[in-house]
C-alpha cells in the first residue's frame, strides 16, 4: 500500500496537483481521524484516479469561547491511519491565513443563522471560507462530506452550486460505534458515564424513526415524544426541517431531516436522521 506524499505547503499542493492527471477526489478534515473519515476516504478511492487528505483544525471555524486549543491533533497516527491515499495536505495556519485582513464569506441568513448558525456566531462564515481556500487549492473533482454534519453539507452545496463551483459534493453516510454513538472526534471527551448517557441520542432518533415508519407524521407529537426520551440530557435543538432547513409540520417522505444537538457534559454532540 502507497504512503501518501505530505504536503506542508500551498505551493506544494499547487506543484502536485499540476502533477497528476484524471479525477481527484478531496477529503477536507481536522483531523483525529476515525473510521467515519476513512469512509470517506474509501468512497473518495473507489470513484477517483487520485485522493486527497486534508488535516487542518481551522481556527476561523471556532467560537472565543470553543475547544481550538484543545481540539485533538494526532497528526502521526492520522497519516497511519490514511495509508493508501495519495497526498495529505497539513498546513500551518500562516499557510492558509496569510493575512490579517482577509475577505470572509456568510452563508445564506436562511440556511445559516439558524440550528448551530444561531448556536455558534461566526461558525459557518469559517467553514465556508477555509473550504473554498481548499478547493481553489486543489480543484478536486469531487468532495466527500459526512451526512452527520448535515448543515454544514447543505451549506456547503449551496455554496458550490451559487458560485458554479465545478466540482460535485458527495455526501456519505453516517459511521457509528457499536453501541451507536455517531463517531466525532470529540467523542473522546466523553468520560464512560458521560457516554452512557450519550447513548440516549442516537436511540431516540431511531425510536422516532419507527414511529414514522409506523405512519405518525405529525411533526409536534414526536417532537414531544423526542424531548421527552432526552429529558436526562441538555438539548440544545431538536429540529425537524426540509433540505432547505425550513421548518415544517409534517414528515415530507425524502425531503425531511431531523436534526439533534446536546450537550453531555462539556461536549456538544450532534447526530440526525435524513428521512
């Protein structure tokens, strides 16, 4: 199995991907890899002629009051960890922020100020303007998001397709642990109580998956059904939107996503469920 080239620098990433040739598919990361990440980096190899990692904690992404400087940075273990793909792109923050006074992006206010946008000031502005940095850099041909951040993958197609970006947006599933947990990389904050816990989140959103599938569509009820299976954790929302992150009333079959955010802890989880 090929070890992947370490890129360090912009003008690295530029001088290979002039390098290469056929399709490159890019997957944008902070880093502490886990297995939801090689999933994408699986999906990325089976539809691409090359793929490209990147590690970088973005530290326009985060809020004064967040966890940038103690986010996990396994920089070692994660190249290990990506054997197999072509180049890892681990810059400096001086590399991607060069300057002090940089133009910055906003997402769209419907999309963007509500669920983490009202929750996080600022967030989805960093998001956007380091991953737009990132595909200028490396032109991909397509990008592998999680589902599991699914604002931010809707923001984030909306982006592509409002600035005819020339690549496509992959969405992948969700990877959960064994005992359900939607891998994050801040799952390693959870002590064994903390995560015990946890465990009630994904659980509710499969229990209100099978009332839906049992025929209940009615957007209150299992509103109130779900608040009540959390009512041991610290909700931040439990939202149920179309892909357009409009509230609605009732189940939409296909077109509707539950979103769900607690804190356990001092840890903010999310997980959701696309219906």
């Amino acid at each position: 199995m090929k070890t992947p080239i370490l890129l360090k620098t912009t003008q690295e990433l530029k001088k290979w991907r002039e390098s290469i040739t056929g399709s490159l598919g890019f997957v944008p990361t902070m880093g502490a890899l886990h297995a939801g990440h090689l999933s994408l980096l699986q999906a990325s190899k089976a539809q691409n002629s090359h793929t490209l990692l990147s590690i970088f904690v973005n530290p326009t992404q985060f809020g004064a009051n967040e966890d940038f400087g103690k986010y996990p940075r396994t920089l070692e273990s994660d190249i290990a960890l990506a054997q197999g793909v072509d180049a890892i792109f681990a810059p400096e923050i001086s590399e991607m922020y060069p300057n002090k006074d940089e133009i910055t992006l906003n997402p769209p206010k419907s999309m963007g100020s509500v669920y983490e946008g009202a929750i996080r000031e600022g967030h989805f502005a960093g998001v956007l303007q380091v991953v737009l940095k990132l595909f200028n850099l490396s032109s991909p041909t397509r990008a592998y998001f999680g589902k599991k951040d699914a604002q931010q993958l809707l923001i984030l197609q909306k982006m592509c397709k409002d600035f005819f970006l020339p690549l496509e947006i992959v969405p992948c599933e969700i990877v959960r642990d064994t005992d359900g947990l939607a891998l994050s990389s801040r799952n390693v904050y959870l002590s064994k109580e903390e995560r015990a816990l946890a465990l009630s989140i994904p659980q509710t959103l499969q229990k209100i998956a099978s009332l839906i599938a049992q025929g209940e569509s009615d957007v209150a009820k299992l509103y109130d059904f779900g608040m009540n299976e959390l009512k041991d954790l610290q909700v931040d929302y439990l939202a149920f939107c179309n892909h357009s992150l409009e509230p609605i009333k009732s189940i939409i079959p296909s077109q509707t996503l539950i979103l769900l955010t607690c804190k356990v802890g001092n840890t903010r989880l999310l997980d959701n469920l696309w219906i």
